[in-house]
C-alpha cells in the first residue's frame, strides 16, 4: 500500500464534470529512469511491467518485460552496466527481489527478503541501497549480495540517491525533510521544508529536487537551494546522463524532458497532451466546494465519486487527525459518506480505523453499480483491505451498510481458532492481505475471492518448528437483497516449511 500525497487543489465544479479518462500516452505510467554508461536511457514503466530502453538518438525497443516494478524509483546501474530492478514480489506480493539484468538482457536474482521495496540507490563502489516502505529501514547490500540494515528513517524514505562521495541522500515527503548519510551511516539534515517526489545527484554533487509542485530545485554540496527548472506537472523521476543532461519524467503526462547544463529545455519523449488548467487540478483531492464548516478539515476523496456526481466519501486532513490525537479524542475522527450538491452528510462509516490525509500505508477508494444505488467501499491498510463496506442507497439515503471484509472474516475465524495460531498482533487475529478481492457486481451481488494471514512478512523458508503462522483463504459469493453467502468456501491451515528446506536448514 501507498502513502497519498497531495499535488494541489480541485474544484468540486471540475471534479463532477470529469469524465476522468487517462487519454493515449506512449508511456503509461513512468515511474524511474536510468542512464547506463553509453547515454542510453532506461525507462521503468509500472503500469506496463516493462522497461523500455531508448537509445541516444531516441530508438525505443523493450529492455525487460513481465515483471512487476517498484511503484518508485527502483532501476540503477552499476559500473559494468548491469541494470538493479526492485521486484516487489514473492508470496502476497510483500517480499521485495532485487533483480541483476546483464546488458544483453539476461536477467537473474540478486537478493531478497528486501521487505517492501520502494526506491533504489547504488554508490561508486557498487553497494546498492533500498528503501523499506514497510519499515522505513534502509538496507546496504555489497556487491557480492550481503546485506545489512544501513539506517532508518521511521517513515519510509520515497527517494534515495548517492553522490560521487559515497554519501547518501534520503527524501522523505512525510517530514518534509532530506537527510544526508555519510558512508559510515552519521546522518544529518541536508535541507527542510521540501516533499520530495523525485531526486538525483550530478558528478559535482549539486542535489536536484523535484517536489510536489512545478519547480525543480537545485541544491549544492553545501546545501544552498536555487530554483533550477519549470516543468508542466510535478516530475516523478529525474536522472542525468553521462554529458550533464537531466532528464525529467512528469507525472500525469509521461512527459520526459531534457534539461541542458545551462537549463535550456528541449523535449525527449511526449506523453498525452499538456491538460488544461481544469483537467490537471481534477488529478488530486480537496476541500474546495466544501461548506466552511467542513472545507476546514476535511478533502473529498475523488476516487470515490459515484457516476452519477451526487455521492462521495469525505476524508479528514492531517492537521485534523493531528488535533484530535492530540486532544486524546481519536473518535472524532471518521470518514463520511456525503451528498456533494447540495451538499449534507449521510452517514459515518463504521469502522474503527477511518483513513486520513497521508496515512502511511492506507488508501480509501470506491467501487459503484452504474445507477450509483449501491457502493463497495474499500479501507486498505498496511497489507491489504482493512475494512469493505457495502452500501446500499434507497431514495438518495443509506438503508444498509455491511462490512463484507468483517463477513468474510467471520468465515474464516472458525478454522482459525481450530489452528491455535498466533495473532497478528493485539487488534486483529489476521488481517487479509493484498490479493484478497472484494468485487461488486452490479447491484446484486459482491464477488470475495481472499486470502488471510497472522504473519504476512514471514516467508515460509523462515518458519520455525516453533512458529503457529497460519494462512487462510475464502472464496464466496455475497448476495445483496438477501444480505447473506449464498455460496462459500473456506480453507486454512498452519504453515509449514517445504521438505526441501526443512532438510537443507540447520536444526532449530
């Protein structure tokens, strides 16, 4: 799951007359660049699972494709040109891989067990360095693949870079600040006040920021900030190449531009067309539209706008989640189901964990029936759907709301207490995990097909005999007039290590 970042503002006018289309675009999501030593540039596209490479002269072929890539900025080469690619992947998709891509594409498995990984680093002397967006540890890995647990930042760092020095270079948006690691792991902050969203580092050691607005800042060795560039929407990802070019992939267009030493812009790659004032402002959540009252402290989460434009969930801000904890009144935060126009509040949803602005590990999003008369409202937490909430509207008003992932839980629960397994932790015997589906049909019926765990970051190679980790799955079929399972299928059990590696493992 991923922290939301907020890119600007929305007017509630432009979000209900949006019809939210994405448009053709080359790339379709760039999410990382990466230069080799030729000048070739490599362009990691998430939504795609490809990288693509384009060669000086703008030649695009496909480089690796089939493999799911890092939401961030996960591609970085070594002095031999092997290309390092963070490969999110393993049982539930919650062990992160280092792949080791050759320059003639051959491509192998440099290490594991890299938790969640999310950005991607490599200093001169061929250690690699990787963000855990579980953790917020950054590990160290060497050349001959060993790894250890570098340093951490609480909050997991976005971006990593290292300069010519060896040192590294941490942004981390949550706390709005960039720390600065010297190779023996003293850290210090290089500079405040910045979100950073994307971020790399010349051969003289000049830092270039990208933040969540349309500026790139240039920092030098000391830490002094000048404004360097102006690109159309925020940017993702930069890189130089080996002339002192920077390269900039945007995040809404797909743009990526080339930037001279000297500033001087020139376009690399167009993605869809620049949108019009409107169409950029409706990428993002906010409170415009929104009666005082509520403009104060709350955002409308557009991803959950019924088709029809009448219904939508209002979330709180962080300085309105911060207050409340503050006060020691954590119930006064909840996420409501609200009519936009005119606007008023329909209900609360009933969950004990509501989302707020830059939840780390949390999103909200809605699922609706074409005639906006019935919602499936998904809560992610840190490994999977937290709570789905079905709602079923009559005459504009709430009639019924159901927490389908509660139902499917209490399907699983009997096979859980019959294992004696160990909890996940105080609040939940298991959670679900990310692959677990909750899908509404129409407005009849909602479709579960998930899995469960107690220990969802324990691979089973690294269970002890010692270990009640148990993993559960069901499958049914939710019929919403007669609010109950008109088909289900339940399975679970303790797991267990593979014979070959209870055989190959030293005794425990």
């Amino acid at each position: 799951m991923r922290v939301r970042i907020v890119f600007g503002a929305v007017c509630l006018a432009t979000l209900l007359a949006s019809s939210y289309g994405a448009g053709g675009v080359d790339l379709n999501n760039p999410t990382a660049l990466a230069f080799d030593h030729s000048g070739n540039l490599f362009v990691a596209d998430h939504a795609a699972e490809t990288i693509f490479k384009f060669t000086t002269d703008g030649t695009k072929s496909i480089f690796v494709t089939g493999v799911r890539l890092s939401d961030g900025n996960g591609l970085a080469f070594d002095a031999a040109d092997n290309l390092f690619v963070l490969n999110p992947s393993g049982e539930y998709h919650v062990v992160g891989t280092i792949l080791k891509v050759s320059p003639d594409g051959a491509r192998s498995t440099f290490a594991t067990g890299v938790g969640l990984p999310y950005s991607l680093a490599i200093d001169p002397s061929g250690n690699l360095f990787v963000s855990d967006w579980d953790t917020g540890s950054i590990y160290k890995l060497t050349p001959k693949g060993e790894k250890s647990t570098f340093a951490t930042t609480e909050i997991a760092a976005k971006i990593l870079a290292c300069d010519q020095a060896g040192n590294l270079f941490a942004g981390v948006p949550l706390k709005h600040s960039i720390f600065k690691y010297e190779s023996g792991g003293t850290r210090s902050d290089f500079a405040t006040d910045i979100a950073v969203s994307a971020m790399t580092i010349d051969k003289a050691g000049n830092v270039f920021v990208g933040d969540t607005g349309k500026t790139i800042f240039e920092f030098a060795p000391t830490g002094v900030q000048s404004d360097f560039a102006e690109v159309t929407t925020s940017p993702r990802s930069l890189a130089f190449d080996p002339s002192g070019n920077l390269f900039v992939a945007e995040s809404f267009s797909g743009t990526i531009s080339k930037f001279a030493p000297d500033a001087a812009k020139s376009l690399f790659l167009a993605g869809r067309a620049a949108p019009e004032p409107a169409e950029a402002e409706s990428e993002t959540d906010s409170s415009t539209g929104l009666p005082e009252k509520y403009a104060k402290d709350y955002l409308i989460a557009r991803s959950t706008i019924s088709p029809d434009k009448k219904f939508a969930l209002i979330y709180p801000k962080l300085e309105a989640e911060e207050a409340a904890d503050e006060a020691n009144h954590p119930e006064r935060i909840k996420d409501h189901l609200v009519v936009l126009q005119p606007f008023h509040v329909l209900d609360a949803l009933p969950t004990k964990f509501p989302y707020f602005e830059h939840e780390n590990h949390g999103s909200l999003d809605a699922e609706w029936s074409d005639d906006s008369s019935v919602a499936l409202i998904t809560l992610n937490g840190k490994w999977g759907p937290r709570d789905v909430f079905l709602v079923e509207l009559r005459d504009g008003k709430p009639s019924r709301i159901t927490n389908i992932a509660r139902k499917a839980h209490d399907l699983l629960l009997p096979n859980y207490r019959k294992s004696k397994a160990t909890r996940y932790n105080d609040l939940f015997d298991f959670i679900f995990v990310e692959d677990a589906t909750f899908k509404l049909e129409g407005t009849s019926r909602v479709l579960i097909d998930a899995s469960a765990e107690t220990s969802p970051n324990m691979m089973t190679d690294d269970l002890r005999s010692s270990d009640r980790a148990w993993n559960g799955h069901v499958e049914g079929v939710w019929d919403i007039a007669q609010a109950k399972f008109t088909s289900k299928k339940v399975s679970g059990g303790i797991r267990k290590r593979t014979k070959e590696s209870s055989i190959n493992s030293p005794e425990q």
